[in-house]
C-alpha cells in the first residue's frame, strides 16, 4: 500500500507532495504526454490538473450513449443483438436510467475465490485498509486470480460497447463492511476530459438488506450537470487542498438531490450480482443498521483508452503501472 492511501495527516493537504509522488512515479504517467498534445493541454505531466484547467479547452464529445441520438443509435446497432435479451432490454435503457444489472453474472466458486484471495492477501499483510479504514485500495495488484476477474471477456464486452472504444480496468475496490459512504458520482474522484469515460462493475460478494448497507442510487441522475471542484466551494488554493474539499462537495450533491427532487432507489444485491453504473450517476451506501453483519463486495472501475483520467478534488492525474499502447492521431501531425 502506498503512503498516499494510508497517511491522514497534514501534507495530504499539500499539492507538491503530490508533484512529488508523480516525479518518482514517472512511468505510471509517461502515456499523458501523448494525450496532453492531442488535447492541447499545454502543461508538465508532473504537475496538478483540474477541471478547471480542463473547461478552458475546446468542447470534445460525450461517449455515444451520452448523445441526443443514443436512443435512436441504439436501435439500429446489429452488435446490440449479440447480446441476451435480458442485458439488450437494460441497454436500451441506459441513456435514461445510466445503469444495469447482470444478475448471477459471477459464478459461486468465482465470488469464494475472490473472498479467499482477500482473507489471503489481509492475513498476509499484502493489503490494508486505506484512511478510511473501509476500503482495501488495489488489491487485484497482488492476486493473478483477482486480477483474471477484471478481464472477464463476458463483462468486458458489456463495458465496451456501453462507451464505444477500450477500457482499461484501473482500480479495485473491496469492502469487508458496508461503505456508508453519502452520495457521490465517481467522477470526482476518477474524473476523465472528455467527460463521461469511466465506468463502474460493482459485484455482490454476498447478499445485501438494508442490514448490512445495501448500495443505493439515483436513477436519471448520470444526466445531471457534472459537479466537479469548480462547481462549489472547495476552499483550494494554488498550492493546497482545501481542509473540507469533500465535505463541501457532499454538501453541494444533497443541495442537486433537493433541488432536482431525485427518487432514491436501493440495490438489494444476490450474490454474483454486478450492478454497473454511468461515471456521472449518484450513489452511495446506506446505513450499517446492524454492525455484526459484513456486506462484502469488489468495485472494479474501469477508464475508456486514451481520454485523461485525474483525481478531480487532489488534482493528481492518474497513475497506471502499465497502459496499452496509445493509438490516438495527433492534430499537429495533420
């Protein structure tokens, strides 16, 4: 486990430990050098980025289930009839509700080896729990059997069609405990330009009731403006993060929710469910209404290829051990 995951203290705070941390890390950023031409963004791979950076640059494209047109795209694509009917049905759905569900999608004997991977790995002290000390933070890292899950062909091509181009899977999430986190959309913690190019496989290790703090979500809501650190108060500066950044975001998401008067809905989960969500889409993890009761579960997040991926609240850009060979035809070379 990094420093960065465990460390709670004062130079979290601090933007130049990150441009620090990015130094040492050079080849996990080398491929943003690539897409900052491509892009024109005109800046060191080493150093912060933001939205705020980002909305100065031309308007680039939603993915194509994001277009006015996705409804109509959708039914004359012959790729969606290689689908079951069950899974066709929900991506029709996916321009208004920005989710799905694939039910049973993991095996038994999958889901005990990803349980047993992460008892492993815990009693080995190869993983820990990050600051929050709910979440176990890439533990697919040092696990050949966890890592063969987020290659899933099955679910791939699902994620795949959805944003129209590559994924690649960048992090995993466990939790032993519900999360109880409040609602938030992943976007401004994995934010991508152009907006919209990130996408969630949530997995039910186990069943989940309000018991045990069952996942909760907004249907319709990924169609929401983005609220991103330029959109409220976080109290950043050029050299520091603001003291309750998060705090004050999670505050600006409950004013949307009210305002926009969204319709809660709960994901009561069997296990081998995968719930996938849209990068925008609001949600969150409901009360532990009893403490005895674990809610296990694996969130794989995965990026579309060659879009930039930052950590919109630190201005980190994101680090990759390893990432498929650009393919992306630079403007300057017209």
């Amino acid at each position: 486990m990094g420093f960065l995951d465990k460390y709670t203290g004062k130079l979290r705070s601090y933007k130049a430990v990150y441009v620090l941390h990015n130094l040492i890390n050079y080849k996990k950023l080398r491929h943003n050098k690539l897409l900052y031409r491509r892009f024109h963004l005109d800046k060191s791979i080493f150093g912060p980025i933001s939205s705020r950076q980002l909305a100065q640059l031309p308007p680039q494209p939603a993915p194509w289930l994001d277009q006015p047109t996705a409804v109509q795209e959708l039914q004359q694509n012959k790729q969606l009839q290689t689908f079951p009917e069950s899974i066709q049905q929900q991506l029709k759905a996916w321009p208004e509700q920005g989710y799905l569900v694939l039910e049973s999608f993991i095996k038994d004997d999958i889901v005990a080896t990803i349980n047993s991977e992460i008892d492993r790995l815990l009693q080995q002290h190869e993983v820990g729990f990050n600051y929050t000390n709910k979440k176990i933070m890439f533990a697919f890292k040092h696990s050949k059997a966890l890592k063969k899950v987020l290659y899933t062909p099955e679910l791939l091509q699902v994620l795949q069609f959805i944003l129209g181009r590559q994924v690649i899977p960048f992090q995993t999430i466990n939790f032993l405990k519900g999360s109880e986190q409040k609602a938030h959309s992943d976007s401004i913690h994995m934010t991508t330009y152009p907006l919209g190019n990130l996408l969630a496989a949530w997995i039910a290790l186990e069943d989940t009731t309000l018991e045990n703090g069952a996942l909760f979500y907004y249907p319709g809501s990924h169609t929401l403006p983005y609220v991103l650190s330029k959109d409220f108060d976080s109290g950043s500066t050029t050299f520091r993060i603001g003291d309750n950044a998060y705090k004050k975001y999670e505050e600006k998401i409950e004013q949307v929710i009210q305002e926009q008067q969204l319709q809660k809905k709960n994901f009561f989960a069997k296990k081998g469910d995968v719930f996938i969500w849209h990068a925008n889409l609001l949600h969150g993890g409901n009360p532990v209404l009893n403490p005895e009761l674990t809610r296990k579960s694996m969130v794989i997040h995965y990026y579309a290829k060659d879009v930039i991926c930052y950590h919109d609240i630190t201005q980190r850009p994101a680090h990759f051990d390893t990432y498929p060979k650009a393919e992306v035809r630079l403007y300057d070379e017209d």
